[in-house]
C-alpha cells in the first residue's frame, strides 16, 4: 500500500471526470508509471506498442468528490504485489496516473507500507 499527493487533470489537460466515491473500496484500477509527472502523453515504439512499465493500482481510499486540477492525499493498494516488482513505488518518486494509454493524473508517493515479507528463522 502506498500513500501519494494527486491531482487529476482537468479535461482540457486531457484528463476526464471522476465519479463520486470511486477512490474507495478498490474499485477504481488503474496505473502509476513512475516517471515526469508532467508527461502529457504515454511514449510508444516503432511498433505502436507502450514502451513505459505499468504498474497496476487499486484505489483503497481517498476523498468522495474530486475536483479536477486539485491535490487529494490518496492511499492506493500495489495489486499485483509480490509477483510484480514495485521496487520502483518508494516515497519521494513521481508518477503519473494512466488509463491505458491516456494519462489522468499526476503524483508523487508520500508514504509505503508494503515492504518484502521474509520468513523469520527459528532458533531451535
């Protein structure tokens, strides 16, 4: 689970209206890609494929309206984590938010808190 500052863009910056309460409960799912948060669009190959690393996200909570162009502090679950790597997820980091290819939002990543579990050995 990470903790990040978020501002969704406004339509004209290419982003989109958000639903009411879609931050909570994992129902919105999304991607981070960390990278330049002032990335206007994804960046693809020769061979029209998306070249960037996506990591998958699931929103746990965040605030129940969303004004578009405005920083929330959101908490967010990896998904896929341990068999993605998300080393890549630290606080400090930069991101931007995606919906396939067309970037929603922007961020950085405030605080984490999944960290690899490691089997403690027994003395005896």
């Amino acid at each position: 689970m990470v903790e990040a500052d978020l501002t969704f863009r406004t339509e004209s910056e290419g982003g989109r209206t958000i639903p009411p309460g879609v931050l909570s409960g994992l129902q919105y799912r999304p991607h981070i890609v960390v990278g330049d948060p002032n990335q206007r669009e994804a960046i693809v190959g020769a061979d029209r494929v998306i070249t960037e690393e996506y990591l998958g996200v699931a929103f746990a909570s965040g605030p129940y309206r969303i004004l578009l162009g405005q920083p929330i502090r959101v908490e967010m679950m990896l998904i896929y984590w341990p068999n993605l790597d998300y080393r890549k997820a630290v606080p400090g980091v930069t991101f931007t938010l995606r919906e396939g290819g067309r970037i929603v939002a922007q961020g950085r990543i405030t605080k984490r808190w999944t960290e690899p579990w490691e089997p403690v050995e027994d003395d005896e």
